[in-house]
C-alpha cells in the first residue's frame, strides 16, 4: 500500500475488548518490548511481541502522531498490517 505520493503505508488497528484507540493508515509504530524500543515500517516482517509500559506512538498518514499509553499488550505485525491488543 502507498500514499498518493507512492510512499509505503501500512494499516493499524489499536485497541481494547471495549474500546479503539485507533485504527487507519500510518507510515509507522514506536514501542518498546523486553529488548528495548523498536519500530515497525511498511514492509517489515512477520512480527509478534508482547508490549511493556510505553507511550505507543503512531504515525499515521494524515500528519499527526498519535501517543498511547500502554500498560500490557500484544503486537501482531503481518503482511503490512500492525495490531496491538490492550489490556491483554
């Protein structure tokens, strides 16, 4: 997937059993697991991982940047599409 200026994307959906924090197309994710910060890009491979407390930031195409706080999830990277569990 691209942008209108054919640069990559990605889909992202962040969300809890009652609740979505956010779900849309981003360029990329930040977070931090057990082995330290980390970020996830448009073509990155097959991914899972389970998220310590961290601020989560998205940066989705429109231009913003979303911030996150995280207590405990799981991250489910594939085939550029990113999914982040809350509250797991």
């Amino acid at each position: 997937m691209t942008d209108e200026h054919g640069k990559p994307t990605m889909k992202v959906k962040v969300y809890a059993p009652f609740k979505a924090y956010f779900e849309g197309d981003a360029y990329s994710v930040s977070a931090v697991n057990d082995t330290g910060p980390f970020d996830i890009l448009p073509r990155h491979h097959n991914f899972l991982c389970m998220l310590v407390p961290c601020v989560l930031k998205v940066h989705a195409t429109d231009g913003t940047e979303r911030s996150i706080k995280v207590h405990r999830a799981l991250m489910h990277v594939k085939a550029d599409y990113v999914a982040v569990f809350m509250d797991v």
